[in-house]
C-alpha cells in the first residue's frame, strides 16, 4: 500500500517486472491461498506464472434485484433513462455532474476502480471541492484520475500498469494546469489505468469524454462517504444518493436516477423511524443538543428534526409526513426525508394490506 515505494521500485529499473496486487493487506492472502491452491491441483510448482487479475471480484447482482431496489423508494426517485449511453454520461459530466456509479461487481481491494466509484470531470476545480466535501475530507486532498491504457502515455508519466492506483504519476508537462481537479502542487497523481475489457462501459465513457474535451480522463474516487465502507448493494446505492445533496445521479447498472424534487407515486408507501434508531436530548452549556443514534453512528439533530421524527415513530403515509411543519412547499419537505431514509433513520415501504 505503499505507493512512493512502489513506484521507486518500478523505476528502479532492478526488476523486468513489479507487480503489485490489488489488495496487499491481509484480504489479499485469500487470493494466494487459492493460487497456492491451484497450482497443487494443477501439479505445478510455485511460483508460475500469472496474468494482471482484474479486481472486480464482488458479487453480481441482477437486473431484478437493482429494480426491485428502486421500486421500494420510487416516489423519492426519478429514472431519467433506463439504458444511458456512455456519450449521454460523458455530456452530463463535461458539464459538471457529479455521478455516482454501482456497476457490476464491487472492488475486492480498497481502491474504487469503476464499479462503486463517484466520478466526475478533472477539467473543473468544483469537482475536486464537491467530491472532498462528500467525503468530508480537506479541500487541499487531491483526486484520483481513471486513464484508458490506450491514453496513458499521452498524458501522464511513470509506472502504466497501474490497473489499482498502485504508482505515483506525473501530468505531462502540455497538460499541467488543464486538470485542476487532480493531484497536488507537484502535479503528483494516482492513477488507475482501465483495459477495455475490465469494464467496457467505463472505458467508452473514457473515449467520449476524449471527444467532447480532449482530455478522455475522469476523476474517480470510492462511493462512501467518511468513516463508511465502500458501498455494496443497489438498495446502498439509492440510499448514497438520496442523502448526499452534492452528487447529482446515480447510474444504477446503465440506469441513469436523480433524487425526486416534487413528491411522485407516494400514495401506496409510508415512512417511520428505524426502529433501531435511538432519538435523545441533553442540556450542552446552557443549549438544548438533540441527536440520532444508530449503531455506532451518530448524526446531529436540530430541533425541528427531532421533532419530526418523533412524529415518525409510528408508520406515516409519505403524503402526511410531507405535510408536517412544512413551510416551504413539499419539494423542501421531500429533500428532508431523502436525507434521513438515506442515513437509514428512516426507513421505508409499502402499506401493508
């Protein structure tokens, strides 16, 4: 995990080959044990040779399982194009979308690598701001670059098989300047270097980004925000994108879905409070602090929050809930609730008959 090293290393020149594998803490030993494993079976002796493993290695989940998803949460939600072209993604993040997007399988090692990733355009320095706002880190913290392998030697320099942000690279010298949203002072970057057949929607996003700028480079970093693992499931998905007001779609598979501004097909879903969410007051320094408890995460409350969920202990139409307290139409209403069913202190579903 240690990038500097790997890259001296790799540019030391004492070895025809350096590999670094994608998960080299202690997730990674499964994946020797079953080479270890393999090679027995096969009768031959270690070590041998192996090609670059791609890290998509997390379960697949179905088209049925990321539908049955968005039904439970469709009157939060709006399904903007139910096959989205990469040129369509491309367009939408040249302007300056923010996307996050579960594909495929998950990463097995600690990077995002395209299938549970949040991307947007490094032509802009508001990428870099909104992205490191969502994961609550400094402004200063750069942003990692994904590459086509076809592209790589164009724009940046060092180490190119990078498949896992395993290398220090530097923007070449005609394009320092024009990717504000990546890197450091030094124009030091991290990038993963993308093969076409490791994720072939990715990779033509690339090219259309190419096309539209000239630069087929996107920024890239783990769809979670702080102190959360990276995210698994379709339904995890949704609930990222319905509390983080900074990203702007999510692109579930090749669906492309934005969070709902006016209240759409509620009337058969209610909404209440987690039941596992504990809701609590104390006196602070002479002020009255209220906050929600769940599991070990705690999310700070003003009082109009904690009254309203109050109001929710019980199951709520999602029409009634809109209602209450609200002082500047139902679109206000609705942002509140898509923030706290995506923390998970609310949760929601069908009437029961």
């Amino acid at each position: 995990m240690n990038i500097p090293t790997n890259t001296r290393i790799a540019d030391s020149g004492a070895f025809a080959r350096y590999y670094v594998a994608s998960a080299p803490g202690d997730a990674g030993i499964s994946i020797g044990c079953a080479m270890y494993a393999e090679s027995q079976l096969a009768g031959r002796l270690l070590p041998f040779e192996i090609g670059i493993l791609s890290d998509r290695l997390g379960k697949l989940y179905s088209t049925e399982q990321e539908l049955e998803a968005l039904s439970r949460y469709a009157g939060l939600l709006q399904v903007v194009e139910g096959s989205v072209t990469p040129r369509k993604v491309a367009e939408l993040v040249h302007s300056g979308a923010i996307i996050a997007r579960s594909s495929g399988r998950s990463e097995f090692g600690p990077r995002a690598l395209g299938g549970r990733s949040i991307l947007a355009s490094p032509l802009r320095i508001s990428s870099k701001t909104k992205l490191n706002s969502i994961k609550s880190r400094q402004e200063w913290r750069p942003v990692a670059p994904t590459v086509a392998d076809v592209d790589f030697d164009t724009f940046f320099e060092g180490p190119r098989d990078s498949h896992f942000m395993s290398y220090v690279h530097k923007v070449r010298e005609p394009f320092r300047g024009a990717l504000p949203a990546l890197g450091l002072p030094n124009e030091s970057v991290r990038t993963q270097v993308l093969k076409r057949e490791w994720d072939e929607y990715l990779f033509e996003l690339l090219q259309e980004l190419g096309s539209i700028s000239g630069f087929p480079i996107i920024c890239n970093t783990s769809l979670n925000t702080r102190g959360e693992p990276i995210v698994e499931t379709p339904e995890d998905s949704i609930l990222f994108l319905l509390r983080c007001s900074d990203v702007d779609y999510l692109l579930l598979g090749n669906k492309l879905i934005e969070r709902a501004s006016a209240p759409r097909e509620i009337s058969a879903q209610v909404v209440r409070l987690n039941p596992e969410a504990e809701l609590s007051t104390i006196f602070v320094g002479g002020r009255l602090e209220s906050k929600a408890t769940l599991g070990t995460h705690k999310t700070a409350l003003t009082f109009f929050d904690y009254e309203r969920l109050l109001t929710l202990r019980t199951e709520t139409l999602i029409e009634d809930a809109l209602r209450y307290g609200d002082v500047s139409g139902n679109e206000a209403s609705l942002s509140w609730l898509q923030k706290f069913i995506g923390e998970r202190l609310l949760n929601v579903g069908p009437i029961e008959q």
